[in-house]
C-alpha cells in the first residue's frame, strides 16, 4: 500500500511521455544518446590470453547500440571471430591490429597512441 493511497495525494506513478500509469506504460525505453565516432579515442592492442591465444581488443568505445553492426563488420574483414565482452569493449581473435585501426580510422573514429 502506498503512503497516500486513497487520498487526494495519492498519485500513483505516471510515464512522462504516454501518460500511462507506469504499469501499463508500453513506451521504447529511451536510447542512449549516440556519441559520433569522431569524438571518441579508442585504444586498439594485442594481447596475449590463457593457452597463448591472441586477441586484439578495442577499448573505450562510448555505450552505444551499433557495436554489434560494427563487430559483424570487423569479423567479417579479418575473416576471425570475435565477440562484445562489455558495452565499451570488442574484442576479434587473433592480431588483426593493423586492419581493425584501419577500419575504424575510415569510419571517423581517432585512435589513441
Ligand atoms: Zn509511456
């Protein structure tokens, strides 16, 4: 029960946008803000895990929805697997550096050094 509930001051809780009670509301959940890749500094290293594996690892990548497009790109350009270990992180296997910097310069991202 709520604190007001039955009074004047009971007012159960509204989305924003719909104007539905929260409960009933069916509204997309807001997308994060894109931020372009030009305004972004990756950092792009190989590195060496468990059982000598190699894997080149792109890091600081802002939140966004787009990474796995550009995972699926990146896969398919090294002809490696690869995978989304975080929000901010892609990681393809094997040392593919070289490539992966390239594509990512052309897309407008800057690298860091
Ligand atoms: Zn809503």
């Amino acid at each position: 029960m709520r604190l007001f509930e039955g009074t004047p001051f009971d007012r159960p809780p509204k989305c924003d946008r719909c104007d539905q009670l929260v409960e009933d509301c069916e509204c997309p959940p807001i997308p994060v803000p894109e931020i372009p890749p030009e305004k972004q500094r990756l950092r792009v290293a190989v590195e060496k895990r468990k059982r000598g594996k190699i894997v080149t690892v792109i890091r600081d990548l802002a939140e966004s929805n787009q990474h796995a497009e550009l995972l699926t790109v990146l896969k398919s350009s090294c002809g490696a697997g690869g995978n989304l270990p975080s929000a901010t992180i892609i990681e393809i296997q094997g040392d593919h550096a070289e490539k992966i910097k390239q594509i990512l310069q052309d897309r407008g991202y800057k690298l860091k050094k």
